[in-house]
C-alpha cells in the first residue's frame, strides 16, 4: 500500500496485526466498485469504494469511508482485521472488552442516579 494518506506507522501497525491474526495478502480478495451517497461527480465517475473479502474465513467488508481509494483500503483492511479477532477471539476481543467496560459504567450511573432520587 503505498501513496496513501495513512501515517507509515499506522500502516505498519496494521500489517503486524494481520501478520500475528495470521491474515495474509493473498488471502483478501479485493474488488474496487462505485461508491454511493454523496460525492458528486466524483463518486459517481471513480470507483474509489473498496470490497474486501476474506476467503478462509468467509468474511467481508465494503468500505466507502472517504474519497480516497488508498485510504479507502487501509479502513477496509483494518475492519476486517477487527472482525476476525472478534471472531477468533470473542469476549477477549479488544471491542468486546470496550463494549463491556461502557456497559459496566452505564449500568454504575443508573445506580447512582436511583440513589439521588430515593433521598
């Protein structure tokens, strides 16, 4: 990937990534098709929306982020990079671990709030 609008750090953080998930290049089919919503002319003249299938594992992502086909790549990459450790990993995922720690402090605040009014 190269000429993309993306740091080469975060590039190569994702790269380490996929490398320890055991994701590889040839392993991602990847299709470029016209993106939709907004854009204009040049939405509707370039094909800068990226489709990227994982062919083990069957998953796929279509991303149309931004204008930007490189940029476009990177996101849709890091997307299913996130869906495979999901999936291999569960409720140990990264996601998984946010997801639960923002429940927990809803759940903290309702308590709170039940508290103050029962005074």
């Amino acid at each position: 990937m190269s000429d993309t609008p993306v740091s080469p750090e975060k590039i190569k953080l994702l790269e380490e990534r996929m490398k320890s998930l055991g994701i590889k290049n040839e392993d991602l089919e990847e299709k470029f098709i016209h993106a939709q919503g907004r854009g204009g002319q040049k939405v509707n003249k370039t094909s800068s929306c990226v489709y990227l299938k994982h062919t083990p594992s069957g998953i796929e992502v279509k991303c149309q982020k931004s204008r930007s086909r490189a940029a476009n790549r990177f996101f849709a990459r890091r997307m299913i990079t996130d869906k495979l450790e999901e999936s291999l990993l569960g409720e140990k995922s990264p996601s998984a671990l946010r997801i639960e720690k923002i429940r927990k402090q809803k759940k903290k605040r309702t308590k709170r709030a039940r508290e103050k009014t029962a005074k």
